[in-house]
C-alpha cells in the first residue's frame, strides 16, 4: 500500500505549528526515512535538538585546533599491535586497514543494509519492538523515543546475536545471508585486537564465550534542517569494543580533549576498505581508565543520507564489572568501583544518550 512517507513529491504541507504526525511515522515504520522523503521544508518539532546538544554547533564551537587526526594503523605491519595500544590510550579510536575482513564482505553487508532500509514501512515495522517476532531483532527510530527531548534523525535495525540458528530463523530474509558472513568474519579482527590491548595490560584473554556481538544497520537520511538535528546525540558506546563500517559520506566525529585548551571535534573521515574500532565503557573500565571510552556523535546532513554498521562486541550477563585485578596488581589506585553489571545496563538503556553519563555511574 502506498503512502505518503513513500511518496518523493513535494505534495504534503508542512504544518506550519510543527505539528507533525511524526509519532505515527514512526509507529507505521515510516520513520524518519519516510519523513525526509517528503522533503519537508521544516525539521519536525520533536526532532529539534534543544542548543546545547546539537552537533553542528558544537562542533563549529571546538575548531580543530591541533590538527591532529584519528590514527590509521595498517594491521599488516608489525608495529601494528604497538600502535592500537598508543592509539587505544590517546584516542579510543582507530582506523585499521589490512584488517583481513575481505573487502567483498563489506560491500554485501553495505548492500544487505541498503535493501533492509530502502524497503516500504509495511516490511521495517514487522520489526517494530511492539510486532517483531524475535526480541533481538529491533528496528527502531532514534535510541530512546520515549523520554528524548530532541529525538535523533535516523532510523536502525539492531540485531543481537545469539545463534546462528536464531540468526537465520528471525533475521531479515532480505538480508540475513551477507550480515550473518560478515559477522563471522570480522571475528577474527574483533579477537585480535582484544588480545592485543589485554596483553598490553598483561591480563588474560577474554573469555569469547562471555562476550555478545550485536549488529546494526544505522540509516542517516538527509535532513531538512541538518544544524538542529542530529543523527546520533553524543553519547560513549556501552561495549568492550565496537567496530564501525561506515560508507564515504563522512560525519562521525569525536571528542577529544586538548589538555588546558579545553576539547575539539575530529571527524573520523571515511577511508575506503577501512574499519573505524573504538573502545566502549566496560573496556575502560577494566582497564582503569588506560584504554579510553571516548564521546562521539554523528550530525546531520542536508545534502546526502549516510549508512553505517556497527558491530558492538559486548559481555554477557556478568554479575559485577571493575578493573581487572592485573591491572590494579601494578599498585594503581582504582579510578572505577565495582558496579553490578546488570544495574550499569539498566542505566544505560532508560535514558536518551547523553556523553559519557553512563560510565560516571562507575567511576571513584
Ligand atoms: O554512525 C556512526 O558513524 C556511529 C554510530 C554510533 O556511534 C553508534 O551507533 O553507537
Ligand atoms: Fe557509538
């Protein structure tokens, strides 16, 4: 059935009170993807970002300073374990190239991605939170709708991995085969770069049977009003660590604080066949605040939609989360406190995304 969220003309009014029918945009599947091709002239109300958290500002408020860039590590050099241990440290963020996920991979996860989202809402809201069939699969506007005081233009479709079998039976018919083999694949990336940062703090492997793999397909469209919206808010990721696909539109960026100049905003420019890793809350942590968890957004763009994927590489349903015992042995004073992990899980998802407010929760 066709309707006006699929439609590409200019025919539907904007109300000019901002009162949109937004929240059955989203509740139909349409989404922001279905507002934004109605080529509204004006941002919806509920999408305006109140001053202080749209991106666009902050960024142009913080000019790139130092001039520094995110680092790029070729992980086929044998400095490379060295230089995500440096970069791990001073960034959280990371380019990797020669990263051994097949290039072939990535363009059919990108693909598999685009004809997820580039279907009619009919298809998306099947996996709407209040009809999917499988509760790890979930497709979604912004991250907390419910309680957002601007919410995020963006539509994405989270998946969390539990099984294969799970996997082939609940994910996306449309594009399951390509997702489910590029997961498979960038494991191997996922399990070397955590050996490397664990051995650099002389800690144990982590347990891979303790760990979650959650992809997602997230859909930026283009915005009427790109300076007060934003696609994804500021916010830290809630994982050990979380590697990043994105396409070459560009508009990730990452705080990055300059020591009495106060902070900047880097963007983590596309790079073609490379993979953006950052670390998540619980690595730092575990870490005691040695591998950085660091606040990132992505603003909006009036002129092109954008896609990325994530994988966020998770812990399973551990009773507690603190630094590692190797780490506090060195005779360093403890930066984070013990927290019970399922408590720190709970915070994070009952309110919007707001910089690194979760991690607070854990630390002295
Ligand atoms: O789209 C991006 O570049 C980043 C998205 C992100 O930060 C997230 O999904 O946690
Ligand atoms: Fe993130």
């Amino acid at each position: 059935m066709a309707s006006m969220y699929d439609s590409d003309s200019d025919s539907k009014p904007v109300n000019e009170e901002g009162d949109h029918p937004w929240k059955e945009a989203i509740n139909k599947g349409y989404g922001t993807t279905g507002l934004s091709k109605m080529r509204l002239r004006a941002l919806p109300k509920a999408f305006i970002q109140p001053p202080e958290k749209r991106s666009s500002s902050m960024i142009r408020a913080s000019s790139q300073a130092s001039g520094d860039t995110i680092p790029i590590i070729d992980m086929s050099k044998a400095e490379a374990a060295e230089l995500i241990c440096e970069a791990a440290e001073k960034w959280g963020f990371f380019q990797v190239i020669n990263h051994g996920v097949p290039a072939v991979l990535m363009s059919d996860v990108m693909h598999a991605a685009r004809r997820f989202l580039g279907q009619a809402a009919e298809e998306k809201r099947r996996f709407l939170k209040e009809n999917t069939s499988c509760s790890n699969v979930v497709y979604m506007t912004s991250f907390f709708a419910e309680a957002e005081k601007g919410l995020e233009w963006s539509d994405y479709l989270s998946m969390n991995f539990v099984s294969e079998e799970e996997a082939y039976a609940f994910w996306p018919a449309i594009s399951k085969d390509a997702t489910i083999e590029y997961l498979k694949s960038s494991n191997t990336l996922i399990k070397r770069v955590l050996k490397i940062l664990m051995n650099k703090l002389n800690a144990n492997e982590l347990d891979e049977t303790n760990q979650t793999r959650r992809i997602q397909f997230n859909y930026y469209p283009i915005s009427p009003t790109p300076d007060l919206s934003v696609g994804v808010r500021s916010h830290s990721d809630v994982s050990l660590l979380t590697v990043l696909l994105q396409d070459d539109v560009g508009g990730l960026h990452v705080r990055r604080e300059i020591d009495s100049k106060g902070d900047e905003w880097v963007q983590v420019k596309p790079v073609a066949e490379s993979l953006v890793i950052n670390i998540g809350d619980f690595l730092e942590i575990m870490s005691n605040g040695i591998y950085k968890s660091v606040e990132h957004c992505v603003v909006s763009n009036g002129n092109i939609d954008r896609m990325s994927i994530p994988i966020f590489v998770g812990l399973q349903n551990s009773p507690t989360i603190g630094p590692l015992p190797e780490v506090l042995a060195t005779g360093k004073k403890a930066e984070y406190k013990e927290v019970v992990f399922s408590d720190y899980i709970k915070y994070f998802l009952n309110k919007p995304l707001d910089g690194k407010s979760t991690l607070k929760l854990a630390k002295i």
